[in-house]
C-alpha cells in the first residue's frame, strides 16, 4: 500500500475531471520523489533562510502574558519577507514547479495576499505568472493588484458569477484543463491530493521551528498551541510539530463572523462533510446541501471549505476547533498593538483572541502563531 493515499481517515482524496487525473498524479510522484532528493531540500531550506528570512522569532509576549495570566510566545510569522506564512508554500511549490520543467504558474486569490506571494515567488524563480481574481474582488484589492504586477505577474480579471474568489478558482480551473501543462499553485492546506500533503509539508517548517525554539527558551513543551484556520495551512504548519505530543493541546480559532449559520465561516464549527473543490472535507451548506458563501471579517479566513486534515483532526479530538467572532477578533487585533507594539493581520487575531479567552489566569505556557502583519488591516474602520 502506499503510504499516502491522500486520505485523512476517510477525508481528502482527489474528486476532480479525469483530464486533470494524470497530471495530478504526476505532480504527487514528483512532489514524493522530490521530499527525499537532498539537493530539493538543500535548495528550499536555502531559500527559506536566505530570501524569507527563517527561523523566524518565538518571541515572548511579556505584557499580553501579564494582561492574561499565562505565558505566551508568539511565532512570529508576520516577519517573514512578503508579511506572512504563505511566502514557505508559495516558494515551495515554485521549486517544485521549476524541478517539473512548468513553463507557467498559475493561481487564484481572494484578497490578494496569495496571488502576491506566488507572483514574488514567481519572480524569483523567473517563471512567467498568471493570477486569477474576481472582478470586484480586483477592484477592492486595488493595492495588491498594483503589487502582482509590478511583480511581473498578469491579473486575469472575471466577472463571471458575484466575481470573487470562487469565481477567481472556477476560471483558474478552467484554464488549467485547457493547458494542464501548466503549474497550478494552491494557496492552503486545500483542493485534491496531493495539494494538502504538499502544503502541510511546506509549512511544517514553522512547528519544527517553534518546537525546538520553545524547548531551547523554556527547556519544555507548551500546554497548548493556537492558530487561526482559513483554509488551514498555517495551523497545520504549527501543529504538525506537536502532533505527537499527546500532551500539548491544540486550538484553532475559526473565521466566526457573527457565529451564526448563514453569517460565518467557521466552517468545521457550523458545515457538513461534502465533496468541495475537489477534496472530502468539512464545508458550508446551504439548507439543500449545496456549498454556500461564507463571511468573516478576515478576508484570509472567509473560505466555505477546509483542509482535509484538521477535518480527521476534529473528529477524532486531537485537535478542537472555535469560532471566533468578528468582534472578538477586532479586540485582540487593537490588544496586541497595544500591549506589545506588534500590529497583527486581522486572520492572525482570531488565535490571540482564542487564546486570550482559554487561557484566562490558567498560568500556562502556550504558542500562539501569529501568521501575518496587520498593515494591510489598518485602514479598514472596524
Ligand atoms: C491567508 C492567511 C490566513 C489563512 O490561511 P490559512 O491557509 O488558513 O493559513 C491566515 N493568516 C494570514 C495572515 C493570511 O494571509
């Protein structure tokens, strides 16, 4: 038997159009073959100390330890070139790109942070990019718009159905079936095998560093780990460094939205196991049980669907999973620039608002990933 399938317990998998089956399974050979060349890994850890930035800091969080009576670090992904964790995937997934022979690099985005992250990434790389986006979606994220293509990326506009990220990943698909020749670079721990493996294996970087970090500083392991759970990578990033260490406990914090169905997207919290996108996981449904819009504060968080993988983590409890709402996560966002001079993204202080909250005069020690910089949130009026 193989030893990935591609299934998380019985989530995951890979339901998509027999067209796009072989170039899948060709990606997943070469994605396995490339996991175990040392001169891949040489070149990725490179990358990631010398062009991100890495190991980025476990920083102690002094005064948001006092103000919540237990110690906490923040992993410090904000600080990472491009602002957060998406950067560790995108120039991952390049590289293995450029290892195929792709001649072009192709990617949705919503709000724009991803389709920046894999045109800088692209860009290193020399590889033409093509980013595709909603219309309106363009028109709100006009700044990162101008970014892609000063990276030297092109911005596919549609207006194809309410002209925003699901819109953005249908036209993506359907380019690709006409050019599967082509690389198409997903943003989270998402879509059909072996994509969630390849994430997850790209951002496990951030709990191998946060374990040994927190190890040296403290000289043990923490009680418990937070992170924020959009599509899921950068909590499976931080948890899968603790995963087998039964006794750390492990908190997602969901996009709430107002924690009501209809006005959410805590996805695990309030969805359904359904085949979405191309994987079997967790997604929002409408009342005939079709996939339907979420809603979050947090454009990073607004997603329908989640990884396969922190669906096999609910269910089977090593992991549980909150929804955060908006409000909550508002406060946190104006705490932590208070109290410790960091400005986190709006996605980010979903965690240090779970966090907050469970931690509350426990006297623990904990990791909250902080995965990206706020700068982008600080002209929205919450
Ligand atoms: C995109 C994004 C997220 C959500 O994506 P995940 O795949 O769930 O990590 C969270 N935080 C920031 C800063 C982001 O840009």
């Amino acid at each position: 038997m193989l030893k990935y399938n591609g299934r998380y317990g019985e989530y995951g998998g890979a339901y998509v159009p027999d067209v796009l089956a072989k170039p899948l399974e060709r990606l997943a050979n070469e994605f396995d073959r490339l996991t175990k060349d040392p001169s891949f890994q040489k070149e990725f850890v490179h990358l990631l100390k010398h062009y991100v930035g890495r190991p980025s800091p476990l920083y102690r969080a002094k005064r948001l330890s006092e103000q919540v009576g237990s110690t906490i670090y923040l992993k410090r992904e904000d600080l990472n070139h491009t602002g957060a964790h998406k950067i560790n995937n995108t120039i991952g997934q390049v590289l293995v790109a450029k290892h195929m022979g792709a001649t072009e690099i192709i990617a949705e985005t919503g709000a724009g942070q991803h389709g920046v992250a894999t045109a800088t990434a692209a860009a290193l790389m020399g590889i033409p990019c093509k980013v595709f986006m909603g219309a309106k979606d363009a028109e709100r994220q006009a700044l990162n718009v101008r970014r892609m293509k000063l990276l030297g990326a092109e911005v596919v506009t549609t207006t194809m159905g309410t002209a925003t990220l699901k819109d953005a990943v249908d036209a993506a698909l359907m380019y690709y079936i006409e050019h599967p020749e082509s690389f198409y670079l997903l943003g989270s721990q998402v879509g059909p095998h072996p994509y969630p493996r390849m994430v997850g294996y790209f951002q496990s970087v951030i709990g191998n560093e946060a374990r040994e970090q927190i190890l040296m500083q403290e000289g043990r392991l923490p009680n418990a780990i937070f992170a924020c759970v959009g599509g899921g990578s950068n909590a499976i990033g931080l948890f899968s460094g603790f995963l087998d260490d039964v006794e750390v406990e492990i908190y997602g914090a969901e996009g709430g939205g107002e924690a009501i169905p209809g006005n959410t997207a805590a996805t695990l919290t309030f969805g359904k196991p359904t085949v979405f996108q191309g994987t079997l996981s967790y997604c929002l449904v409408d009342d005939n049980g079709n996939p339907c819009e979420s809603h979050s504060v947090a454009a990073g968080l607004d997603y329908p669907g989640i990884s396969p993988q922190h669906a096999y983590l609910k269910d089977t409890s090593r992991a549980k999973y909150f929804a955060v709402t908006d409000t909550e996560a508002i406060k946190a966002f104006e705490m932590l620039s208070q109290l410790e001079g960091i400005i986190p993204a709006i996605e980010s202080s979903h965690a240090v608002a779970l966090a907050a909250k469970m931690l509350k005069n426990k006297n623990q020690l904990a990791i909250v990933n902080l995965s990206g910089r706020g700068d982008k949130d600080v002209e929205r009026e919450f």
